[in-house]
C-alpha cells in the first residue's frame, strides 16, 4: 500500500503547524539551560546523564524519569550529556528535548467509527521537553563515616514540562498506542507546566552506604544500605514503580505504551500521567519494598484530579528481589499488586442496559458510580543474558469488568523484549532493541466495543474480536555528546482487537537531546 500524506490545506495539517510554533517555549528553555553556569569537572568526577522520560505526556502514561550508569569523563564518545554535571554541588539543574517523527501507509480499514485507528495514511511529529531542577538540603564532603546528612539525606525536586506536537489518529485506536510522548487531549496545549515537585526523605538505618545514580528524582551518590525513603507530591507513578531497565525509558529504548509501561496497569494519572501522591519504600540489600497511595482523576483519563481520598484513591503494592533467573548474572523480579476506587462504569451493566433498551448504544457514563473498584496486578523481570544482551518482561493483568480509567484499554498484557549494547562493532553507547507484546480485553469489555461502546481510546463502532499484538525494534545510536538518534520500526496485528483492520506498519525517527 502507497503512503498518502493529507493534502497541503487540510485543516488537521494547519492545526499540526500552528501546534508545532507553539514549540518556541521549548527552545527558550534549551538556551536557559545551554547558558546556565555549570561548575568545572574535577579530577575523577563522573558524569550523570539523565534519560527522562516524560511521562508520557499522555499519554496515558507515565513515563519513568531515570537516570543511565554514570561514566568517567573522556572524549565527546563518553560525554552523555551537552553539559558535564556536577556530582557534589547541592543543586542539580538538567533538561532533555525528545522528537519523534511517526508515520503509517493505508491499510486495510473496511469501517472506521468514532475512536478508530485512520486506516489512510498519515504522518505526526510530538516534541517534549523537560527542565529538571532539585536542591540537596544540606549536602557536605564525604568522610569516613557518614555524616548525618548523608544517612538523612533530603532532596527538593521540581520539574517543568512542556509538549508539542500530536500523535497518529489523535492517540485513539490501539490499546499499545505508538508514542508515549503524546497528549491524549490536543487542547491543553503545550504551555509549559510543572510535571513534578515534591519532597524526597532518605532515612538510614546503617552507617554502610552504596554507591547510587544521581539523577533528577535522587540526588545522592551514595546512600544507605538499609534506608526507608519517603516522597510526597506531583510524580508519574511510573518514577517509582514497575522500572525495567530494558523496558522503560520511552526517549532511549522503545516508544509503545504497552511496552515502557504495564498496559494492564491503571495506574493513577492525569490526562498528561501525572498525579499528586505519597510513597513509602523500603531498601535492604538485596531487596525492597514499596507502598503508594494516589489521587485519581475525576473522570476517565481528565485531567482534573479528585482531592476526596476516602472516595477515590489509586494504591499500589510492590515487592521487588534483585535476583535473576540465571546464576552469577543480575537481574531483577517485582510484583506489582493495585487497587483503584473511582468513579469509575460497569461494562457489562453498560450492555445490559443497552440489551434491555434503556440506551441506544452501551454508553459506561451511564453506569458510572462512586465506590467502583477495579484491581490488578502485574509480574516484572530484568535479567543480563550476557555481558552485551540484557532481557526483560512483564506480565499484567486486570479484573477487566470495570471501566479503563486512567492509562489505556488493557485488560491482560505479556511482553518480552531486549537489548544488545554496540561495544561488539565499535559503538559501546549505540543499542538495538526488539520488544513483542501481546494485549487482550475480557469479555465484558469486548461485548460493550462489539455492540458500540465507546472507550477513552478505543471503538470501531463494531468488533471482531482478536488479541493486538506488536512488534516494535529499534536502533539507537548516539552521535555527539547528549545528542542521540534513533529508527524504529513497528507492526500492529489487530489494531484495537479488530481482526476486521490491518495490520499496520509504523516507522519512526527520534533525535533526543540530553543537556
């Protein structure tokens, strides 16, 4: 199939250009940034490069802000960011730019309703950037024995964001949409607002400290052993939980939601992924624990939160064991359990209701009640294969009768996926990477899209019902200091669990920039 770009007049294609001026206030920050004083670098200092991932300006979702490996100062080869930063001043001031260039062909789209994926072909572009800005309260020089404030180390973490740009079809018809930087809702516009700041508290139960990244959620490099860490605030709860070190970072390694993130996972969010919340987590050696309760939206997928916690709440379990299935290799197993209250509908009510006559179409707003419960849970694994191949996977799932509220349509979820390192052909910071994810929707939810429901992201208007699967790979490659290049390539099996459309194929261009 011939790839057909809208015309030249096309409204939609005004709108993209006029979206796409609105990206000056993103270029204002990167000459902020690029003329911000930074400290010179010290004999053996490291470098701490910062993978944002802005979560998911959604997107839905939720993106995990992280920071890589560090690495020693050398040539421009093992610089990973524009600018050095400093490992020992209180303050830390970073920022990353992410665009991403997404286009599809026609393919086979026999009917198309309200929420469909377009089956003509279309091309977008989505810009995101990220100013990260924290203070160490009271951050000193290292002795032998650590001092009060390392042991307690405080941490004031502010963050402001700023998104451009659309995705394909407007983000609606996949369930594992195509690029976790997309704003599900164009309207908000890309005015920049604050995406994090909140309060991070380590408390340490030992004079034994490790070595840690210092990134833009933790800035200490070395913390205790035994630590309980408390944050309070703004955050994408994917900053905390469900990491995978080879599925997560949506500017570095893959862009499908379904894949940086558990789709199965609801987890409490804005329209932009983002909500106020509080964590408790728990740090022993070669384990760890997390508790989290969070503000959840008002309605599906708004972006008003509901401040009333003893009627809405998002709360989160995990339970993670830095031990991997192969011996004398690392890795990691999490189990993630959730719990969500909201006002959230009832797909099979939505279809009773519709079978009996009361509504026209199944409509989940007119079942819609205070003290509806949806709960899942989700199994998380990273394992280094090799010294150059690394492996990760998740399962999720959901008891799928209640209404998908804040992220996507997923009821059950399986990925696999992984990456090489390019130090075998001379490009150590160069990866490649390959990600297979199957996402499904239960009975009730499949009944409700069959007979015309509509969901925040899905409805053909009808359903023949298949699982959608996806395909995504990638090659990054880094080519000058924070800047970095990448090609992807995705197929989409059953777009939206319809056997009736596609599939599709999705390449992509991404330049990330790390100042």
């Amino acid at each position: 199939m011939l790839f057909r770009p809208p015309p030249v007049g096309n409204d939609q294609t005004r709108r993209d250009v006029e979206s796409m001026l609105d990206w000056k206030t993103i270029w204002v920050w990167t000459l902020l940034l690029a003329a911000s004083p930074v400290p010179p670098i010290c004999a053996g200092q490291t470098l701490a490069p910062v993978h944002a991932l802005a979560d998911d300006a959604q997107s839905s979702g939720g993106g995990h802000a992280t920071a890589s490996s560090t690495q020693k100062p050398g040539g421009d080869d093992d610089q990973l960011t524009m600018f050095p930063h400093s490992e020992t001043a209180p303050w830390f001031v970073a920022g990353q730019a992410n665009i991403i260039f997404q286009a599809h062909p026609s393919f086979h789209s026999p009917y198309e309703g309200t929420n469909s994926f377009h089956g003509a072909g279309e091309y977008k572009t989505s810009l995101l950037g990220t100013l990260y800005l924290g203070y160490q309260l009271g951050r000193g020089v290292r002795g032998e024995t650590p001092t009060w404030s390392e042991r307690y180390n405080t941490d004031f973490i502010a963050d402001f964001e700023s998104s451009g740009g659309r995705g394909l079809s407007q983000a609606l018809g996949l369930a594992g949409f195509t690029n976790l930087d997309v704003v599900r809702n164009p309207n908000l516009g890309s005015a920049p607002y604050v995406a994090r700041v909140q309060v991070h508290q380590t408390i340490g139960f030992t004079n034994e400290m490790t070595e840690v990244d210092r990134g833009p959620l933790s800035l200490a490099t070395e913390a205790p052993v035994r630590r309980l860490e408390l944050r309070l605030g703004k955050m994408s709860l994917p900053d905390v939980l469900d990491i995978n070190d080879v599925l997560s970072d949506s500017h570095m390694q893959f862009t499908n939601w379904t894949v940086d993130n558990n789709g199965a996972w609801d987890y409490a969010a804005d329209t932009r992924g983002y909500t106020y919340a509080g964590v408790i987590e728990y740090q022993d050696r070669n384990w760890g624990a997390r508790y989290v309760l969070a503000a959840m939206p008002v309605v599906a997928n708004g972006i008003d939160l509901d401040w009333a916690f003893s009627r809405a709440s998002g709360q989160n379990w995990e339970f993670e064991l830095r031990h991997g299935w192969l011996p004398k290799r690392e890795g990691t197993q999490r189990v993630l359990a959730y719990v969500n209250h909201a006002h959230m509908g009832d797909y099979r009510e939505s279809v009773t209701r519709y079978v009996e006559g009361i509504d026209p179409t199944p409509n989940i707003h007119n079942t819609e009640q205070y003290g509806a419960v949806k709960y899942g849970f989700d199994y998380n694994v990273e394992q280094q294969v090799t010294e150059h191949l690394r492996a990760g996977g998740r399962f999720g799932w959901n008891e799928g009768q209640h209404e998908s509220f804040a992220y996507t349509e997923v009821d059950q979820t399986v990925l696999l996926g992984a990456d090489y390192d390019g130090a075998q052909w001379g490009r150590k910071n160069d990866k490649v990477g390959v990600a297979f994810v199957s996402n499904a929707i239960k009975k009730d939810h499949q009944n409700y899209l069959a007979n015309g429901g509509l969901g925040f992201i899905l409805g053909d208007g009808r359903l023949t019902y298949g699982r959608e699967t996806i395909e995504e790979s990638y090659y990054n490659a880094h080519a000058w200091r924070g800047l970095y290049f990448a090609l992807g390539l995705s197929h989409i099996n059953n777009p939206g669990y319809n056997r009736d459309r596609g599939p599709v194929w999705v390449p992509s261009v991404r330049c990330h920039v790390e100042f």
